[in-house]
C-alpha cells in the first residue's frame, strides 16, 4: 500500500531511528515500525484486518479513521487514501498515534 503522512513532521518522526526514540517510549518503537512495515506491504486495508496490528476500522466522530494497536490504549490512527471498500483501498495516511479512548 502507498503509506503518506499528516505532516512532514511526522513523516520525520516515524522514518527516522533517532525521532523515534525522542518521542516515543523504547518499548514502543519495534511496534511503531512493525505497524508501519504492516501498511507498506499490505496491498489494501482488508487485509490488514486478519494481522497482527488488530487493525479495525473506527466508528463515530473518528470515522472512516483505522486504528491499529501500538501498546494499551495507544493505537496507530490512519486515513483511507480513498472511499471504498477496504478491498478497494490501496493508500493511506498516517494521522497519529495517540490514545483516542
């Protein structure tokens, strides 16, 4: 899949070894990588569904946001680069990660 990013900013953080540890805790970052490298080789969000990120779509206010699981609360949040069914979808945007709970 085609991965972006909300921002160069955290483009910057999440490619690069050194902001990834700024940022975020150790024991965080073999996921958030692992996470991203699920994105990368997936060819559509469907089927990132079976994974081991837990990947769900999300419902209310965070519609049509996807989550994936980083540690506890704190999940990955993404954007389908386009409408669809998750089949469809071939491209995303990295938003956040955060606890959204």
């Amino acid at each position: 899949m085609d991965v972006g990013y909300s921002s160069s900013k955290l483009e910057k953080v999440l490619t690069t070894e050194r902001e990834l540890k700024k940022n975020y805790k150790a024991q965080w970052v073999p996921k958030i990588k692992m996470r991203i490298k699920e994105l990368e080789i997936a060819d559509n969000l469907e089927e990132l569904l079976d994974g081991p990120g837990h990947w769900h779509p999300l419902t209310g206010n965070l519609a049509p946001m996807w989550a994936g699981e980083v540690s506890g609360n704190f999940r990955m949040l993404i954007t389908p680069g386009s409408d669809g069914a998750a089949a469809e979808v071939t491209a995303v945007i990295v938003e956040k990660i955060g606890d959204y709970h």
